[in-house]
C-alpha cells in the first residue's frame, strides 16, 4: 500500500491465476488449457502475418474475425465484439452494464474473478448459494436489482445449467444484462446464443482459450443485441484501440474456419473425459456430472488437500481451491489420454498407499 494508490487501486483484491510452469515433464492438469495444440492452420496464417506486416497497426475494429464468429453462430458482426481474452470482455462488460449502487447477482462457488472485477469497479454482489448437488437454484437469480453474471457450465464444479433455466434468468430479468460466461460450453450440450436474437438483455461471453487451443494467443469474444456490442465498443476504444494484435486477429480466425479440426478435438475431450470418470469413480472418487473440460472430484477417504500435495510432489498439478464446501474437491482439467494414464498411475500408488 502507497499513499500514492488511488482509491480503485486500494480496493483491489487480484485473481490469482492456476500454478504456470516451465517444466516440460509435469502433467499440467491445474488451468484447463486444451492438451492438444492449435489448427496447423492458425500456425500457417500467423506465419504468413508476421512475414507480411508486423509494423502495421492491426484492424481497430476486428471486422474479419467478427464475421466469421457471427456466421458461425448465426450472427453479423455488428452482434458479436472481440476482445483480449474473454476475461477483458468480462471486465468491459462489468464497466458497461452494471452500476454502481446495485446489486449484481452470481453463484456463490463460481468463477473467482467476478467478485474481483466487482471490488474494481464498485458493483455490491450478492453470492447466490448453490444447491447441496451444486446444481444452479435459477428462480435465485429472477429480478436482480443490478443484473446477473454466471458460467455455464459452472466454474469449478463444471455442471450444466439447461438451456430453458438460462432462458428463465433472462426472461425475469429484462430490465437488466444477464452475462452468460460460456468459456466451455463447447464441450456441453447447447449454448444461449440462440436466444440472442430474441433477448436484448442477454449477452454470452465465450473464449478461444479452452475449446480451441489458444489460451496463449488471448482472445474472447461477446455475441449481443447490437446496441450491447456499441457499449463494449465505446469502452474497449477509450482505453485501448488495439486490444487484439495481428497475429491474435489471423490466428483466431483460422482456428474459427477449421471446423474439422475443432470438432475432432473437442470430441476427444469429451470421450476421455467420460472414461476420467470411470476411473475415478473406481477410485473411491465422487465425480460432479461434467460438460467441461475438467471435473471436480472428492474422495470418499482421503482429504482433497492430501492427494493435492501428494500429486505435486509426483509431478502431476490439478487445481485445489480451500474454500468452504469445495475444500474436499480436486479440480482435474482432462489432457490426452496419454496424460491422464500417467495421472492415475500416480493417483493410484497414492490412493493405495494411504489405505494401507
Ligand atoms: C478460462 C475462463 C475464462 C477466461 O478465459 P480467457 O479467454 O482465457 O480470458 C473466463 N471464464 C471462465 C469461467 C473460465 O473458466
């Protein structure tokens, strides 16, 4: 703390990202990136741009990859905004559509940024309790005095809420932006952003970095009601013009146009997934119903804590969060298969030697 921090600095509280490591050999299940890499076609293009032209500015407004996000989703451009991650998005979005003074609404275990960008920008929250199976009570959620934001599925209890209990939160909350944080909804059952069209209080936020391999190029995206999409614009240019290079706009784009690519790999995930867990349930574990790309699991004996440590010391990160109602809970992102058999090599060793 300085007696030079401005008040907003003061009143911070920063995420604090998942354990990055350098180390090659680690089986880096803690941060659920994809395990498999990018489209070779985002490596071509961005190979392309950077011979072309690198000194040049890139586009202020994003056109190309704004086109084809909204063709892929049914969309025009002028629907759907880009930005630096989806966690900017997220952040614009808090400045654009909630005020200070009200109250916002989100699940009380959830993504640990929104209380964050809360705190920055002033916004009181009330942290909405799950239900005891983590599944989403979404009548909690009607009339909110500022608005809503949540994930789904959820982070980290990976659970799907239904399409018609989203479309419930928008409907009995039109007066105010419900913010759909769609970062894995690739690997579940549909996504809100068919409702677009028909709610312009909805805005669904998704992400590059999950489903299509690009957590280290940084980019999201926003699909809304057009006048949503100005707001964000009116935010985004008065900090940053900018806020997408050339090699983020090429490379995101390629990814968007290899369908195939996207699709082999996302039903991959999703297959490993469903054997991750069989075999954890065979472990003694509990596994949380997922449709994400990671899944939350407690054991019947051993403290999450333990098996946290003990993985770590073996070479293996997952995610654990000590927070009350979850601090008995794993976070596993899914990695290859191959990844995943060294996982429960070490896990089993561990899990055996603590019941002997
Ligand atoms: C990963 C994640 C994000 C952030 O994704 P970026 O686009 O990499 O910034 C946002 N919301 C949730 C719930 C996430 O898990």
């Amino acid at each position: 703390m300085s007696k030079f921090w401005s008040s907003m600095v003061k009143r911070t509280d920063p995420y604090v990202p998942g354990e990055q490591v350098n180390d090659a050999t680690i089986i880096k299940l803690n941060t659920n990136e994809n395990p498999y890499p990018p489209s070779p076609k985002v490596f071509a293009a961005i190979h392309e741009e950077m011979e072309r032209s690198l000194q040049l500015y890139p586009s202020p407004t994003a056109d190309h990859l704004r086109e084809v996000i909204g063709q892929q989703n049914g969309l025009s451009k002028e629907e759907v905004f880009v930005g630096n991650g989806s966690d900017e998005v997220l952040a614009f979005s808090f400045m654009a559509f909630f005020e200070p003074g009200q109250t916002i609404k989100f699940p009380a275990i959830t993504y640990s940024f929104y209380p964050v960008y809360a705190k920055i920008f002033d916004i009181p929250y009330e942290e909405v309790s799950l239900n005891k199976d983590f599944t989403l009570p979404h009548e909690q959620f009607f009339q909110s005095e500022g608005g809503v934001i949540l994930p789904n599925p959820n982070a980290p209890t990976s659970i799907y809420a239904t399409l018609d209990q989203i479309e419930l939160i928008v409907k009995n909350n039109p007066e105010k932006i419900v913010i759909i944080d769609e970062a894995y909804i690739d690997f579940a059952q549909e996504s809100a952003v068919k409702l677009v069209r028909t709610y312009d209080n909805l805005l669904v936020v998704q992400t590059t970095s999950k489903s299509r391999s690009l957590a280290g190029l940084r980019v999201g995206f926003a699909m809304g009601h057009p006048s949503l999409i100005e707001a964000l614009i009116r935010i985004k240019d008065s900090f940053n013009s900018y806020t997408i290079d050339r090699l983020a706009l090429v490379g995101a784009t390629a990814a968007f146009e290899d369908v195939a690519y996207f699709r082999q790999t996302t039903e991959k995930i999703c297959a490993t997934r469903e054997q991750t867990i069989e075999r954890l349930n065979r472990l003694g574990f509990t596994v949380l119903p997922s449709q994400a790309n990671f899944v939350f699991a407690t054991h019947r004996a051993e403290s999450a804590v333990h098996l946290y440590e003990r993985l770590k010391q073996e070479g293996v990160l997952v995610r654990y969060f000590n927070k009350p109602e979850i601090d008995q809970y794993l976070r596993i992102t899914i990695g290859t298969d191959e990844q995943m058999n060294r996982f429960f090599e070490k896990l089993e060793q561990i899990v055996n030697a603590c019941s002997l």
